[in-house]
C-alpha cells in the first residue's frame, strides 16, 4: 500500500475528506493523487451501506480507504474493515482505556478482539490477512477536547496505537477560543506541540485536518505524517460560489 511506502521514506500521506455518499465522488477523490480518502461517517451524509461501496471505490483507484467513525462501536469498524477498510480515525478519545477499545475493535486477538470475518478484506489485503493485519491496519485515536489534550500522553501510551490525530474545529471550542480550522491562535499552538511531543515520545504516527492546501504543506514540514488536504464538500461548495461569481462579473 502506497500510505506505509510514504511513511517508511518519513514522507507525508495526502488525504482528502469525503463527508458526500457516492462512489463516483469517491473515485474522483482517489483519483486526484492523494494517498487517502477519509469516510466520514461523524459529520458525513455516509453510512455503512454506501460506506462499503466507497471503500471499493477508493481502492480501484490507488488510495487507502479510512473511515473517521465517532465512538468505538465494534459492530461497525468490524464491518468496516470487513468490506476493506484500512484505517480507522476515532473521534473524541479522552483516555487511555478508549484508546485500548480502539485498538480491540481494529485487531486480531491476541492484541484485539475483532471477530474473525474478514470476507471482502482477504481481496484487499491477500490471503494473509489475519497475520499481516496488525502490520497494515491503521488506527488513530483523535485528540479533540481539553480532557483528550490532558491525558494524550497515556493515549499515546497503547499499545499498538498508530497515530494521534488532531481535531482543531472540537479543539478549540473545548479550549474555550471557538471552532475554526488552520489554527494558529498560541494556545492552539501549544496543544498541538503537546501533542506532537507525546507522539514522539511513543512512537506514534500524527494527523491533523485542515481546510486549504498551504496549511497542511505547513503541517507536514513541521512532521505530520497525515495531512488533509481537501474535502469535498468545501470543494463543490467554494466551486459553485466561484462560478456564480464569476458569472456574475461577465
């Protein structure tokens, strides 16, 4: 998979951010030349149905299909990944014993307790799945409340976690100073220096959304490993506004 070719050169993953169903849509995403597409099945239109049909979409096209879900629900990533999911974003982690019912939705005993399923997955991923899961199944635990940002360091802490994403729009309304994203208020700045320290200090993989092209270039020079860097319905959105104004000046 091209995500752990990046990783291991310490190259950032370009991800981009689908909240709209549809398959077309999601090979249009695939199709741009990022390395992820991420399903958002929070604050997305996107359920596990048209999930499904996405993730073989992104697939055909050369992407990693993830999925950012909103609690640890086992019944869901397991079907998830079933279909061929390879990596999982997890909302609002704020301790470390969500972090471990992450990584058991996500893993194999004896590291997890994911039933044994995979069906769709043994196309994604070879015959080898089950022994090479562990290796190539991505999960983030996202770090978006003052709670999250007080106990990262024991997040960071679980075994066999993958990375730490950071959600800046939750964030900031947690630390008091409102939602937005491409944040560069100090105190946001400080969380996320606390954040990268304490992914550092575990190892561990570090993502965070953003809103434009530039920020997350600044995010990956700075050792994110992955960066949004468009999402689609800010694109069918800013690009209607653009044509009707455009329009309107002919």
């Amino acid at each position: 998979m091209r995500l752990h070719e990046l990783w291991e050169k310490n190259l950032s993953a370009r991800n981009a951010w689908q909240h709209l169903p549809g398959t077309y849509l999601s090979e249009l995403l695939a199709s741009s030349g990022v390395d992820v597409v991420t399903l958002d099945l929070q604050h997305g239109m996107i359920n596990l149905a048209s999930a499904g049909d996405s993730i073989l979409a992104i697939e055909a096209r050369g992407a990693a299909p993830f999925a950012r879900v909103p609690e640890v629900d086992v019944a869901q990533i397991g079907s998830l990944l079933d279909a061929g999911l390879a990596g999982v974003i997890c909302a609002t982690v704020e301790s470390r014993a969500q972090a471990e019912a992450l990584v058991g939705a996500i893993y194999y005993p004896p590291i997890g307790k994911r039933s044994c399923g995979p069906n769709r997955a043994l196309l994604s991923f070879g015959k080898d799945y089950l022994d090479c899961s562990q290796d190539r199944l991505v999960s983030f635990a996202m770090i978006e409340t003052v709670a999250g940002l007080e106990a990262v360091d024991e997040i960071a802490a679980t075994e066999y976690l993958t990375g730490l994403f950071i959600g800046p729009g939750d964030l900031g309304i947690s630390m008091g100073i409102g939602p937005g994203q491409d944040r560069s208020e100090p105190e946001f700045l400080e969380a996320v220096e606390r954040v990268k320290q304490a992914a550092r200090r575990h190892d561990l993989r570090l993502g965070i959304h953003a809103n434009t092209p530039e920020y997350a270039a600044n995010m990956a020079q700075q050792g994110f490993d992955l960066v949004t860097v468009c999402a689609d319905a800010e694109l069918v959105g800013s690009g209607a506004i653009n044509a009707v104004q455009r329009f309107g000046q002919l």
